[in-house]
C-alpha cells in the first residue's frame, strides 16, 4: 500500500523527530489504502494518527516540512518543487480575498471533521486577476500555511506540438497530485485553458482542454489544485466551473497601496513621508509595482545616507507607471 518513497519519508521524519511530517505521510498512505479498497485498514491509520495527534498538539507548527519525494523522471521536466515559509499573514491582499483564503485554510485543516460528515474541503481555486497582484505569491503562501510541498506545473515543457504527448503529460502530472499531497500550481492556465470557440483554434488543441477538463473532473485527490490567469476572458467558461472558488485579485485599493508600500520600507526611516500622497501616486499599480517602487525609494535613501522621502517615493511609483505603459 505504501510507495516506497512513503516508507523512506516516515523512517526519515521519525528518525528527525518531525512528528507533524511523520504524521502527514501517514494520512498519505492511508488515502492511498482506501483508494485500493482497504478501507478498514485506512481508517484504522486515520484513527491512530488523532489518537497521537491529541497527545501532542504543540507540535503541528513547530518543524518545517520535509519532502517526501522529489519529481523524478519525465515528470521532473514537469514540475519544480518547494517548500515555501511564506503564510498568509506575509501578503497584503483585499479583505475580501483575504477572507476567502482564510476559510480555504481552515477546512483544509479541519478537513477530518468535515469528511467525516460527508462534505469535502475546498481544494481546488481558480485565481484571476492583473498581473502582480499576489496571485502566485497565493499559492506560495497556501503551502506555506499547510506545511505542504509547493509543485508548479512547468507549461512550456508540458505543452509540446504533439498534443497527444500533452494529454499523456497531464496525466502524469494528476496522478503525481493523487500521488503525493501538495499544493499544485498551474500558473498561466490560460495557455492551457483558452476558450474553445475561437476561431484559430484547432481540433487537438481542443482534445487537450477537453482532457484538463476530464482530469480535474475526476481529481479525488487530496491535493490543492490552484489555477491562475491574468487573461480571464480568454478562459473557456467550462474550466470554471471546475473550481469550488474562483477569486478575482483587483489592483489595490490606496489603503492596501499604503500597507504595500510602508511593509517594504519597514527596515528604513520614513518619518519624512506623506503617505496620503503615497496613496495618491500608487493609484492603478499592482501589488508588485508597489513593491518595486518602494525598493527603488528606499536604495537610492540608502545610497545617498538620508530618509526616504516622499518625492522619492512618488518618483518612483511614477516611473513603474512609465515602464508598463511603454
């Protein structure tokens, strides 16, 4: 029932005393047992792991993870793996989606309790919205949040001019995500996903969307699937209804622009700056265009020995509006 990889992942969590992994590579074989057909025996694993659990709650955000398996063979050209420290509490986002994460968050960890009530936690998010306003940084901060492997989908290499291969490669990647829990990110999904009726498309291109949306049809995993595009209008309208959230990023309000701003100049004096004119200028920016303009404002501080100023800061912001109109 247990992989080989599993079993070298609990003698070596065990060995390193990191309970919460050992405990989480457990519950991994047991999906795997019930998925099999031994459902006895599966529960029996689950049950064990809460009896153990109740006895050490402490531990569960103590350790930091360790990989249970690294993408091996044709399936490392697919994916590339890390073990993010970013959480929730790093990202300036809207409230609004901020508090949709947070629930995403809970029923993952309180997803015992609700399976054993017959509901199933969400997993499976589609995140849309302009560029650089936090989406990947999302995914990051989910694995980060659940102590999970982040496994970022490499499109270039999963979508070939064969699109027979293509459909062949996502199924390996599915069967990794049923595999090894994770969060799985395909970042772009509108390469992947675009709508079926344009006009330039063709037949096979169609049978690989058709395939995506098959596999996340059947996905039973226990992995978080996150999906992003920038391009939402060119996704075809059946991907969404695949996704129990779909989350729509807006650019940030001033007050968020404000927070974007003033985290990225904590570690400078910034006593000489008025942050009503910063939230002025940081109109229509993106998270990371806020973020970038902040490091420039605080360098050139740095460099020339004073404060960050607000003319220093507005100049900034005003040039990454220059460089993304071009």
């Amino acid at each position: 029932m247990a992989t080989a990889d599993q079993v070298k992942a609990l003698v070596k969590s065990h060995a390193d005393g990191d309970d919460e992994r050992f405990y989480s590579v457990a519950l991994q074989v047991a999906a795997r047992a019930a998925r099999s057909g031994h459902s006895s025996i599966a529960q029996e694993l689950r049950d064990l792991v809460d009896s153990l659990r109740s006895r050490q709650p402490q531990l569960a955000t103590l350790r930091a993870p360790i990989p249970v398996a690294q993408p091996r063979g044709e399936l490392a050209g697919l994916l590339s793996v890390s073990y993010p420290s970013t959480t929730l509490v790093d990202l300036v986002l809207d409230e609004g989606v901020k508090a949709r994460l947070d629930r995403v968050v809970l029923e993952q960890r309180q997803r015992d309790a609700l399976l054993a009530r017959g509901f199933s936690p969400q997993r499976r998010l589609l995140l849309i919205g302009p560029p650089g306003t936090g989406k990947t940084l999302t995914a990051q901060a989910l694995a980060g949040e659940l102590r999970l492997p982040l496994f970022a989908i490499r499109l270039d290499s999963l979508i070939t001019k064969m699109m027979g291969e293509t459909a062949a490669k996502l199924r390996l990647i599915f069967d990794a995500l049923a595999e090894t829990r994770g969060v799985y990110l395909f970042d772009e999904v509108d390469a992947l996903a675009g709508e079926r009726a344009q006009g330039n498309d063709v037949g096979e291109i169609r049978r690989v969307l058709n395939s995506f949306l098959q596999f996340l049809e059947q996905d039973c995993s226990e992995s978080l699937v996150v999906a992003a595009s920038n391009h939402p209008q060119l996704l075809d309208r059946a991907l969404f209804r695949r996704f129990e959230s779909v989350i729509e990023y807006p650019l940030p309000s001033p007050t968020v622009a404000e927070r974007v701003v003033r985290n990225r100049l904590a570690a400078v004096p910034t006593s000489d700056v008025d942050w009503a004119a910063v939230r002025d200028a940081g109109r229509g920016h993106s998270h990371a265009e806020l973020t970038m303009a902040a490091e420039s404002a605080a360098k050139d501080a740095i460099l020339t020995g004073g404060n960050v100023t607000t003319s220093g800061v507005v100049s900034a912001l005003g040039e990454r509006l220059a460089d993304t109109d071009r």
